[in-house]
C-alpha cells in the first residue's frame, strides 16, 4: 500500500531538540523541512551537587513546542507517523495521572511540563564506584554506570527516598514526551532504552525484577518493554496542527538513530563527535552479546534494529573536551584582564593548529573519565619548550581525542571486522578542520562526512 504522506522525526538531544519532516519520493525518503533549537535547559543539581547533572523538563518541552511552531503548517497537517530518539541512558520522573498540561497555542493544541521531576542525564556522576559496586550484580551483557536510569533510581532509594514516592511513572525523556502524545498510563521503552538503563537482559527481552525486588528497587517505576520500530499508540488529539490519531513509534535511542540515518552498509563504520564521541560497527547478523559483561572493556554491545546489533566505543569525551578548553582560556584571559567571547575563540585556535603540524607532544583528554575506566583522568606529557604554542596545543587535543577512541576501538580490529570506509558526522567535526585533518592520518580507510541532521532524520527514516 502507499506509504506514509509525512513523517515527523524529533530528536531531544544533551543541548539542543531538532524536528525533521521526512516524505516520500520516487527516489526514497527526502528531508522536506528541520527545525533546531537550543534547549538551555541545564539546571542545579541540589541533591547531588557537584556530581549531579540534570536538566529543566519544562525548558526541554518548551524547545520542542518551539521548533514545531517554526515549521510549516500546511505539512505538519499530512503528518501520518512520528518518531522520537533522544538521550538515553538518562531518566525522569512523573505523576502519568499529571504529566503535562495541554492548552490552545497558534499552532493548535500543544502540551507543557506538569508534575513531572528534572531530567538525571547520562552526564550524571552521582553514582561513585564505591557506590554502583554496593549495588546488586546486573543479568545483563551491559556493565552498570553513573548515569544509567536504574542505577540513578537506586541513588535516590538510598539518599532520598521521600523523592521517589512523588511518582509513579518514570523513562527518558523520549519515553516521556511519547506518553504524553498517547496519553499513556503506563510507559513504553524500546529494548534499545532499557539496555541503557542497566538491569535489563537483550537475550530474553526483559527487566532483571528479582534481582531488583531483592534490593527494594520500586519495580512498579520500571516501564513496559516493546521493540524498536514498533508502534507505541495514535496521538490522543490533535498536536501543533498535526491530525489526532498519527501513529507514534515506540521512543529509539539518539545513537541508534544517528547510525540508521547513514549506515549504508555492513562494511561502514560510523564515527561520531558531537557533545561525546562514538566509533561503532554492526555486527554480523547471527552475532549475540555475551551473558556477562567484561567490566575492563571499552567495547559496548547496543541493540539496533530487527534483533541486530552494534559494537560501539562510546567514549566520553569528545566535542565537550574542546568546549572546556575554550572556557579554560576564556578564563584565563578574563584573570589577565581581557574579555574574550568563547565564540571568537574556536576560529582562533583552529586557524592556529591548521598552521601546525603534529608534534610529540602528547594529550590524554579524559576529563570527564570514560565509563570503563571512570577514575582515569586526563594527562599531558612529552612537553617541549618549542611546542607550548595555542596552535600546538589545539591539534594535540583534537589528536588525542581520536587516539583516545581508537584505544577503545582499534583500527586493526575494523580492519578485521571488514570496514571499507568511514562515515564521519557530528558537530564537533562539522566545525573543527583540524579534528577531520586527524580522522584522516588515523584511519586507512575513505572518510565520508554527513550532515548533523541525523538522529532527528533517523528516527523518521524507521517509521
């Protein structure tokens, strides 16, 4: 039969929501329309400052209502299906009798935050290793993390329990965002969001609930699981012009999205620089992930789509190293009495490191830790006097990002995987010459650069 007239794709990223119209053409799917917006939603994390990293739902929501609003009317209105990908990993808390307030816009019907908790993302560092080795043993192939949902509602269990009686529904913040569009009385989570909660085996497709109950872990707070590309419910009216009665998918993860947008074949290998970095292969069809992870591991088994699977490096650190190297020399220029706008920096230094060739010197760039190894910091060595230049500096930070990568994910075992090429996409890359100069010198394959539209057209792409 004919396929979908429209289709809507929103992607609810760590810093910004974008929304693709995705149609049909004689040649395929085509973007018709994007739409981006900052979401300025990072908020003060009272309970578990400094660790604590959380966003404001409301300013999130607030983000997607705008991008909707900005996009045209008349193909909002041909709107057949939605999908929806966003941060995984991360968790947020509602009360499903009082998720959201629904009201008249100039667009039509739209719905804002209610009785709804402030988002715990992926970036949280609230679970120490002290504290994540106190917790049970996972049945799961995936090793538990500090950010991970399930290991995040444990940390409230123990140091703030009143909290957790104020709701009765939790997901992500896709999760959430799709039951409100359905009017859900209980979540739905695809496979590929509660692997990146912890606490869920991928090989029979369900939560580890004795495990979880034995510990006094709320149960009741755990959503339904269905599989990705699946359908989780209709509109439940009608949304910034778009019909009541659109079909939704069941919320994707952002990753998983990004890759389906442009993995044209098994033999591609997909990097990612944007807020943190990814360097992912698919595995062969017939491939599943060990019954226990190896916790010493930087390689993370992610299901994908049709019961197939991704070996993926998700690393830490990536465009987020650089932005914390700009508010470094932002600062320092403001204690010698300068002020410079981080903005007008990173011309600057990438215009100085393209003057630069590599040099010995060398930088570790894990500030932010990586979660199979979250106590190792970042390191600078083999520093020579005649190397101390802002452009040198620059293009070993961006060197050591990728070498950092390629630890975890070695070039010789793409090789032996079969990788014929790379596709190379992200922010941070799309900005930074310098870092495709390295992308480059390391990988002997051809590189190919995409658009940073992905996860938002991916979502569309699997409705």
């Amino acid at each position: 039969g004919p396929g979908p007239t429209c289709v809507l794709g929103i992607d609810l990223g760590t810093t910004s929501v974008k929304a693709a119209l995705v149609t049909g053409t004689e040649r395929g799917l085509a973007l018709a329309q994007s739409c981006s917006r900052e979401t300025q939603a990072h908020s003060d994390s009272l309970g578990a400052a400094p660790q604590g990293m959380e966003q404001d739902v409301q300013k999130i929501i607030r983000a997607l209502n705008e991008c909707l609003a900005a996009l045209p009317q008349q193909q909002l209105q041909q709107v057949t299906h939605i999908g929806i990908s966003g941060q995984m990993h991360g968790v947020v808390f509602w009360r499903s009798d009082k998720g959201c307030r629904w009201s008249e816009g100039g667009t039509g019907p739209a719905f804002e935050a209610d009785k709804v908790s402030r988002l715990v993302t992926w970036q949280d560092g609230r679970c120490s290793p002290s504290f994540l080795t106190s917790l049970p043993l996972p049945h799961s192939h995936v090793s538990l993390a500090t950010g991970f949902g399930c290991a995040t509602v444990f940390w409230y269990l123990k140091n703030s329990p009143d909290f957790l009686k104020a709701y009765d529904a939790a997901g992500t913040i896709q999760d959430y965002v799709v039951a409100m569009l359905c009017d859900l009385k209980k979540p739905l989570m695809s496979v590929q969001n509660a692997a990146s909660w912890g606490y869920f085996n991928c090989r029979n497709k369900s939560w580890n609930t004795d495990i979880l109950k034995e510990s006094g872990f709320p149960v009741h707070l755990l959503p339904e699981v269905g599989e990705p590309g699946s359908i989780a419910g209709r509109t439940a009216c009608a949304w910034h012009g778009i019909p009541k009665g659109a079909k939704v998918g069941i919320a994707l993860g952002d990753f998983q999205c990004s890759v389906y947008s442009c993995l044209a074949e098994r033999t591609d290998a997909v990097l990612n620089i944007s807020t943190s970095a990814q360097l992912t292969i698919s595995m062969p069809q017939d491939f599943q992930p060990p019954e226990a992870p190896d916790p010493s591991s930087a390689v993370t088994y992610f299901p994908y789509f049709n019961g197939d699977y991704l070996a993926v490096a998700a690393s830490l650190n990536g465009g987020n190293v650089l932005a914390t190297f700009v508010a470094m020399l932002a600062q320092w220029a403001q204690e010698l009495g300068f002020q410079v706008q981080e903005s007008a920096i990173y011309p600057r230094i990438i215009q100085a490191a393209l003057a630069q060739k590599p040099s010995k010197l060398s930088i570790h760039p894990t500030i932010f830790g990586e979660r199979h190894l979250p106590e190792l910091l970042a390191s600078v060595s083999s520093i020579g006097a005649s190397e101390l230049s802002l452009g040198h500096v620059t293009r070993a930070l961006c060197q050591g990002l990728l070498h950092n990568l390629c630890s975890m994910l070695p070039v010789q075992h793409l090789q032996q995987l079969g990788v014929s090429r790379v596709l190379a996409t992200g922010s941070a890359l799309a900005r930074n010459q310098v870092l495709r100069q390295e992308v480059e010198s390391i990988f002997p394959f051809p590189v190919v650069y995409g658009k940073d539209v992905d996860a938002a057209v991916g979502a569309a792409m699997v409705m």
